[in-house]
C-alpha cells in the first residue's frame, strides 16, 4: 500500500528522467490535501449548507455556486502557503492572482476548482482539474506568463469527486491514480500506469447540440449511432455526466471517446471548454496514457493560447476514434 507521500518521495529519489523536484512534491501534496478538504465539504452536501448558487456570475458569465468559490478560495489559499507558487490562475478568477513577494518561485498553477459544477446540486460525481506550467520569472506574474502551450505543463491532475474520491496524476512519465482513504486521511495507490485503450465501443458527446454540428462531427457521430447496420459494422454505447472530471476518468479506466466540438450555435466560439485549466491538463493525462487529443485541427497540447479563458474544441480519448474523427476535420 503506497501512499502519495512515499510514491512523491520515491519519485523525487528517482535517477531516471522521472525524477521530480521537491518543490513539486511539496505542490503536489499541497494539492492533495486541500482536494481532501473539498472532497469533504462536496460529501457533505446540503448538511454543510454549502449547496445552491453564490449569487455571482465568473468570468464565463456563468453563475457561480457556493462551493465553487468555496473550492476557489480554499486552493488560492493553500497554494500560496507552499512558498513553491508564484501565480495562480482559476475559471473562477478574472485574471490571474499572483503570490505576493513569490514571483521568483518556480511554479504557476491554474485550476478549475470545481469542474461540472452544474452537478453539485444533483449529487452527480464532480472534480478539481490542475495544470502547472514553469515560471518565466521575468519579473512581476502576469497573464501573459500563463500563456505557454500545453507542452510546457511539468504536471496535470484532476480530483474526481465521485463514489470513491481519486487523484489522477501525470508529470510526464505516465499516469497514475491514487483513491482517498478518508478514514486514514491519506491518498493510496490504487493503479501504476492508466492506458487507454486504442479502440472503444463508448463515445460521450451532449447529443442535445447535433442539429448545431459542423459536418466532421455530424458523420462521425451518425456512422456510431448506425452501429452493426452502418460502415462501423459494430455498435457502439453512449455516456455524457456533464462534467468532464467523470468523462474523462471514464475514459482513462476504460476507454472511449470525449467531445465537445465547436458548433454552429456561436460561430465566433471554437468550444466550450477552457484551453489552459480543462483541455490542457486533460490532454496532458490522455496523451500520456497513451490516448490523443485533439481540438478540430491540431493537436491541442500544441495550441499557442492567446488568451487566459481562451475556448476551445475537444476530441480526446482512444487514439484511432480521435485520429478517425480528426482525419474527417482534414
Ligand atoms: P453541457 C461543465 O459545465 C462543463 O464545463 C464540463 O465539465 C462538461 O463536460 C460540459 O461543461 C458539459 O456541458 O453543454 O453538456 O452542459
């Protein structure tokens, strides 16, 4: 039984090119402990009175619930006590929140506190998503020193807040999962290395959008929905949890394909979901075990972002269902 703590501590004795700082370890646990203190409030539900909206609306224009910002401050907060943070940036913020006197520390971190969030109040399974970037340190945090490609992540994770409350973790070497004891307080092992595996009979997608659909993904879709009587000669199954914490770990458990494409409803928007705090790190964990991930045209790890809460599309998952699925973006 491996906690985090030992897996972090033997990561950071690693000589291989697995090795990881000691800040990260300091991060990384920082992370963990205050998802354990969200994961609480999230299972104490409308007993903690924290259920319902806050009566404020995030930079997105979408109204914020109070464990939103509860999640929100409780990450700003621990993160900036690590003394390894010199900026954070959040869904939850308008711009970034640099650590006052850390500029020269060595990490930014962005978030989204509490993912799915739309979910809370119907006890449906929600999630934390983490990415990490280098710091520049050239000089005072600004917006503009989070705006590094996907590439650049030293690490991503996720919580997801669900019947088991798990971390998933990736800094570049693989994947791993660890599930909450919360009678001991602590993160376990639970797996050493996720795969996703290169083909599904699975695809998650809001099904609600598809008049709205650009023709790729109209195809794409309708050759799964014939199943055994169309070109797939195979039929396949349908999930959508309206919080991409749960797809996502859906899909690194046991394969499949996630979208969100760009549709027709607002021409100017290329999706719904983040760049840099939902499909950074999510692709991150995907491609490192062993999936792809994709916005229409590109690899979404190589998007160079432009803005903080810049949009975009999202194919992620098995490998050839993202590479057939982009190849009809070609
Ligand atoms: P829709 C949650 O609001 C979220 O950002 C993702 O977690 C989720 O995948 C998506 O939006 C759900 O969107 O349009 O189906 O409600």
């Amino acid at each position: 039984m491996t906690t985090l703590a030992q897996y972090l501590q033997n990561a950071s004795q690693s000589k291989g090119s697995g090795c990881i700082s000691t800040q990260m370890v300091t991060l990384v646990l920082a992370i963990a402990d205050v998802s354990q203190r969200i994961s609480a409030a999230v299972h104490k539900g409308a007993l903690g009175g924290v259920l319902g909206s806050a009566d404020t609306e995030n930079v997105q224009g979408e109204t914020q619930k109070k464990l939103d910002v509860i999640a929100n401050d409780m990450i700003l907060e621990a993160l900036a006590k690590t003394e390894v943070v010199a900026g954070m940036a959040s869904e939850e913020l308008d711009d970034c929140s640099p650590v006052a006197g850390h500029e020269d520390k060595p990490f930014l971190v962005l978030f989204d506190p509490l993912d799915g969030s739309s979910n809370i109040d119907v006890n449906v399974s929600i999630g934390t998503i983490v990415s990490v970037l280098p710091n520049p340190a050239n000089g005072p945090v600004t917006n503009q020193a989070f705006l590094q490609a996907g590439t650049a992540q030293l690490a991503a994770a996720y919580v997801v807040y669900g019947p088991q409350t798990q971390l998933v973790l990736t800094f570049g070497h693989g994947v791993v999962a660890f599930t909450l004891d919360r009678d001991a307080g602590q993160y376990i092992q639970t797996s050493n290395g996720m795969e996703i595996p290169a083909d599904t009979k699975e695809f998650a997608i809001n099904m609600s959008n598809q008049r709205h659909w650009y023709p790729p993904v109209q195809r794409y879709i309708s050759e799964l929905l014939a199943g055994k009587t169309g070109s797939r000669g195979q039929d396949f199954n349908m999930r959508w949890s309206a919080s991409m914490v749960a797809d996502v770990h859906r899909v690194l458990t046991r394969g499949g394909i996630f979208m969100y494409p760009k549709d027709l409803r607002d021409p100017n928007k290329p999706g719904k979901l983040r760049l840099m705090y939902e499909a950074n790190p999510m692709s991150f964990l995907v491609e490192q075990a062993g999936g792809a991930s994709f916005d229409a045209a590109q690899r979404i790890l190589d998007i160079q972002p432009t803005e903080l809460h810049q949009r975009c599309a999202v194919m992620l998952g098995s490998k050839n269902e993202v590479n057939l699925v982009a190849g009809y973006h070609q």
